[in-house]
C-alpha cells in the first residue's frame, strides 16, 4: 500500500485527514476536480520517493483539469527518469493553517506507547519545540502538553484574532494514543508532518508516515 492507504488508516482511526481523492488513470483526474473544494494540491504518487517537492512532484493552487493533466505528465517524466514507480495523482484539498505542528507516536522500548507534539513543518528539527505523552492519557493531560510549547504562545486571541481551539487538538492527541496502543505493536511510527493549526478551524493532518513493524513496508506519503 502507498500514500492514499496510510491518509485512509489515519481517517479510519478517527483523526483528522485532508479531503482527498487518488488517481490511478489519468481519466479520474476531472472527477475528482469536481468532488474537492479548489484549489488543490497535486502529488505525485511514488512508494519510493519520500521527499516529493525536491523532485518537482507537488504543485499548489491548482484549479483547471488542464493543469492537473500537464502534472500528471511531467510527473510521470520525472519519475520515469528516477527509475521511480509512478503510482498516480493524489489530490487533495489546499488546506491553510496559521501554525505547523508536528505530532506522531510511536513505541519506546523502555516506556511502549509514546506520543509526540510539537512544532513542524520543514524546520521541525531546528525547532526542537516538542512534548511527550505516555499513552494513552488524558484530555487535559494533552493540554498541559500543549501549553508547554513555545509555539503555544502564539494560540491565544490576540490583535482581534480568535484563539486555537486547544480542546481540537487535544481531543486529537487523545485519539491518537488510544488508537496507537490499540494497535498492540502493529506500528513502530507514525509520523504526521505538518498537521495544520487554524484560529478558524479544526486541525487537520496533511501529511504523514505510518511504519508498520519490522519486516512489513513503511506506507508514505510526503508533500517535502
């Protein structure tokens, strides 16, 4: 299974996923224009190539099916010339958040089920802003985590901006840990980057890697 498989595992555990649609012949691309709110997001679907955007394999702010059908040949070029699968086109809603988390889980040797929260996208390592979860926990234990951010900070109304709805993205957390333990080890990972954080909307995950245990195939799917 590829990227479109892991968004599903994600979606089916009760997370927040991107509205999303997959194309494995070029005829879908139309039909799935028409179900998503444009503009989108177009990747090119890969199981061997992680970091899709330095490859040219992702696109913003597509409306037209014509721009889709162009993608969907240049990508086809790029990874023929990878020596890459070329799995499609996953198109997904162009979500927007003021702020990029990075939240994942996966299990410590010493302490099982661990969840992560912290601050993301493509500086996540620079940042090193994150809190840890034994799972599962609680609610306002995932507040508390949350609070203890530096990024969080910024969470609060201010400047006539409404605050974060922190009971979102705890409840999403909690999520998380119970699904992650309840999968009794099927998973060494999950790594959801970047998860979108508005002042207006829910969280929602747009991004991730689901890494089964060892001796089965990690499921990706990378807009960087």
């Amino acid at each position: 299974m590829i990227g479109d498989a892991t968004l599903a595992l994600l979606a089916q555990a009760g997370l927040p996923v991107v509205r999303h649609r997959v194309c494995r012949r070029q005829e879908d691309i139309a039909a799935a224009l028409e179900s998503l709110q444009r503009p989108v997001v177009l990747k090119g679907v890969s199981a061997a190539i992680t970091h899709k955007s330095e490859h040219g394999l992702v696109r913003l702010g597509v409306s037209a099916p014509e721009q889709a059908h162009a993608a969907w040949r240049d990508y086809q070029t790029v990874l023929d010339g990878l020596s890459a699968d070329f799995g499609g086109l996953l198109v997904a809603e162009q979500a927007r958040g003021d702020f990029e988390l990075a939240v994942g889980a996966h299990w410590d040797a010493t302490f099982g089920p661990v969840v992560m929260v912290g601050h993301g996208g493509v500086l996540v390592e620079a940042y090193q802003d994150m809190q840890f979860l034994l799972a599962p926990f609680t609610r306002a234990q995932a507040l508390a985590a949350i609070a203890r951010l530096r990024v969080a900070r910024g969470f609060a109304a201010t400047r006539g901006l409404p605050a974060v709805d922190l009971q979102a993205l705890a409840a999403m957390l909690v999520t998380l840990g119970q699904w992650f333990v309840q999968q009794q080890g099927a998973f060494s990972s999950i790594d959801a980057n970047p998860v979108l954080v508005s002042r207006t909307a829910a969280p929602v995950l747009v991004d991730a890697v689901v890494i089964p245990c060892a001796g089965a195939r990690a499921e990706r799917i990378r807009s960087h």
